[in-house]
C-alpha cells in the first residue's frame, strides 16, 4: 500500500501529541511538521484518525467524514453488561413472519464493524428469504447427512447422536429440525483463497449479528449442519445456492422472529482459567 498522500494534517489543529503515532502499527512517525505516514505497514484501520482529539487528522482509506463522533454515546455499567451477555439464548423456534429485508440489512450493517484480522474484512452475505428454497435447502442437507453419518466425519464426531436424532425428526415427524422453518437463513462468505481467515472472521461478524438482533426483535441461531454440510463441498446444496465460484460458505446464521421468551439466564460449567 502506498504511503504517498496517505494521510492529510491539518496543522492548525494538529498539536503533536504524538497520540496518532503511539496506537499506529507502524506506517506514522512524528515529523517536524507533525505525523507522516514512514512505512507500508497500514491496514486502513482507522485508529490514527479517530484518537485525534482535535480531528486534526484525515487519511485516505479512513476518511474523517465518515467516522462518527463518540463524545455521546453511552457505555454500559459492568452489571448491565453481563446481564445482556448472558442473556442471549440460541431461538430454535420462529414465528411464521417474514423478517424486511431492510431488517437484515441493518443487522448485516452492524455485523461489519466485527474486528477482523489485520482488518482484513472480506465477508460478504448470501441471504435466502424464500420458503420455497429454505425448505429445499433442509433437504439436501438431510439427504447429505445421512451419507456422512453412514461414511464421513460426523458419524465419528461426538455429536453424532445429537445428528442422528435431528435427522430422524426431519424425516419421521415432518418437522424442520434443519433449518427450524426460519424465515430467513443468512450465509456468509469469503474468498476461497483466504478461506482459514474468512471463516475466523465470520465468526466474529455473525457473533456481532447475535448481540445485535434482540435490539431488532429477532433471534438467531448458528446452523451447523448447513455449514458442514457446504464445507464439504456437497455438490447439490452448492448448486441451489449458485454462489460465485470463487466463494466458499464460511458460516451461517438462522434468523427470524422468535416464538418464545426466556424467562431466565442459564448457568454454564464453572470458569476454567490458568495463569503463569
């Protein structure tokens, strides 16, 4: 990445601080006239333009008109904090209501400032809102699934029972144990090349998604058996998404409005932590 014309200073504003400089990996040094960009180490995180308390700084791939001021907003207490942490709940049961689509857009809106490696970004979203495709989806899963249990990996994984039932469900009682008849299922992925780290990022975009849908009315829930399913390459399931070829699935997420409401915050197994 170029470092020429990189970042701008305005030095009526700019007081060297040095503040810019002390959080950049690497790419700024203070100068005589005040910050410049030195190496090619950035990675367009933004970080130099928004420690600056005079918005004396601007940078080409982090524009200071498009960073937002957070002189208002608000930061939880501790205990407000937690109680919201905990409280999330995996929602398996949906109500048969169409999710707008501008609602997804503004969860997928928040799931993109997700802290990504070196952020690199690069998730991008399929989402599938039709009935219709949903229910074909649950299908090619099943009938993958039961293959793989029989020859695959999760005939030997430990949660093998917990599929087996699933898949008994689906095809004994006629219910979507799959894809849990949600209204909407959001696929995310990545390109096939940087497949290891767009799934890491996945993960910590979809897990941005979970926090944010309550604020929407919604809930979500992670679809594993889709994503295992589309990571292994089944031929049938790949060809109903139609993604581009050069993307992988890295993730999935089940969303929709949920049913019922948890009444309590469940326990997990005790901390385990070491220290040295």
């Amino acid at each position: 990445m170029a470092t020429e014309n990189l970042i701008q200073v305005n030095q009526d504003k700019c007081t060297q601080c040095g503040l810019c400089v002390k959080v950049c990996r690497g790419t700024l040094d203070m100068g005589e006239h005040g910050p410049e960009a030195v190496n090619d180490f950035c990675i367009a995180c933004g970080h130099c333009v928004a420690v600056c308390p005079n918005g004396a700084l601007d940078h080409r791939l982090a524009p200071l008109e498009k960073q937002v001021s957070l002189e208002e907003t608000p930061i939880p207490d501790a205990n407000t904090a937690a109680r919201f942490l905990r409280s999330r709940r995996s929602v398996r049961s949906f109500q048969k209501k169409r999710v707008p689509r501008e609602t997804v857009r503004e969860l997928l809106d928040i799931a993109r400032f997700a802290p990504t490696a070196c952020n690199s970004q690069g998730v991008s979203y399929h989402v599938v809102d039709d009935p219709v495709t949903i229910k074909a989806i649950a299908a090619v899963i099943a009938d993958w699934a039961e293959g793989d249990l029989k020859h695959g990996a999760l005939g030997k994984s430990p949660w093998s029972k917990n599929t087996v039932n699933t898949i008994r469900g689906y095809r004994e009682n006629g219910r979507d144990t799959i894809l849990r008849d949600a209204p909407c299922l959001i696929i995310a992925t990545a390109q096939k090349e940087c497949f290891a780290l767009g799934r890491d990022n996945t993960h910590f975009a979809l897990s941005y998604a979970q926090l944010y849908a309550p604020a929407l009315g919604l809930g979500t829930c992670w679809s594993g058996l889709f994503e295992y399913c589309a990571t292994a390459g089944y031929k049938p399931l790949l060809q109903l998404l139609r993604l581009h070829e050069n993307k992988s699935v890295t993730g999935a997420l089940l969303v929709g409005y949920p049913i019922y409401t948890f009444r309590r915050i469940v326990d997990r197994e005790p901390l385990q932590v070491t220290w040295h």
